[in-house]
C-alpha cells in the first residue's frame, strides 16, 4: 500500500470566548477571570481533548471559523512542556509579532571510529563523501531521517 504522509503544521486557536463557555459548561464555582495564564492554556488544552469532530473545525484556521488577526498579538505566556505541542497565550490587545513555526528536516550521522554525532540539513548527501569532523573516521547514517520541529 502507498499511504501517504503528510506533515502539517496545523494551528489551532481556542478564543476567550470559547474558553469562556468552555469554563462555564465545566461548572466550576471559580471565576473565570480569576484563572491564571497557565490555568487558561490548560483549559483550552482540555477543551480540544475533549472536542468533537464538528467542535474541532470551530477552532482551525483556514476553516472559515477562525482568522489570523485571532492570534496576532503579544505572547504573554508559553507552554513547551508536551514536546506534542507548543502552546501559546496571546493579548490580541497589545502589539506583538506573530510566532513562526518550521518544519527543518535533518540527518543525522555516525561516525563509526569514534561515535560522534552529526546533523545536517542535506538529507539527500551520500555520507561517504564526508569524515568526520573529529578525526577523520567513515560516517553512516543513524537510523532514520530525523524530523525536527523548530520554532524561531
Ligand atoms: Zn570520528
């Protein structure tokens, strides 16, 4: 079978709104307004576990329910701490440069004299027109292509 793999950046914004009455379907006695920056990005991380199909698509850019102007802003707060996602709290109030994500494919050798390892960015070089930079050794591939997320 020929499957095909794409690999998508796929930007996923929950407005204050939703998580509004994300909050109040949830029934917690706490105000909303009392919920810290990270308790809002945990919040918005439950509500799209929980999401439906059909209540997905309300939270996609370029779905026709979401537009960029949505996440342009100032980063207030950051969560990396599931190397799934990145997680991002945005004041679309203040001025702020939107955050770029790319998708940097690399390589990474051996060398097989000494162990030390390599990444490149030319996926499509033949190894054994390289040394390695440490003393000279044959270089090989280690495993497979690796796919790093790199956010600048
Ligand atoms: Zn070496």
């Amino acid at each position: 079978m020929k499957n095909v793999l794409i690999n998508k950046i796929v930007e996923i914004v929950v407005t204050e709104n939703q998580l509004r009455s994300f909050w109040k379907k949830l029934g917690e006695d706490l105000e909303f307004e009392t919920l810290s920056n990270e308790q809002l990005m945990t919040l918005a991380k439950r509500e799209i576990e929980e999401a439906s199909l059909l209540e997905l698509d309300s939270h996609l850019i370029d779905r026709g329910w979401r537009s960029r102007d949505e996440i342009e802003g100032k980063m207030i707060a950051e969560d990396n701490s599931d190397p799934r996602f990145h997680i991002e709290l945005i004041d679309t109030a203040k001025e702020g440069t939107p955050s770029k994500i790319l998708i940097d494919r690399m390589l990474e050798l051996h060398c097989e004299n000494c162990g030390f390892g390599l990444y490149i960015q030319d996926c499509d070089i033949d190894p054994s027109t390289l040394k390695c930079p440490k003393d000279g050794g044959k270089l090989s591939i280690t495993g497979n292509n690796t796919k790093k997320i790199n956010r600048n």
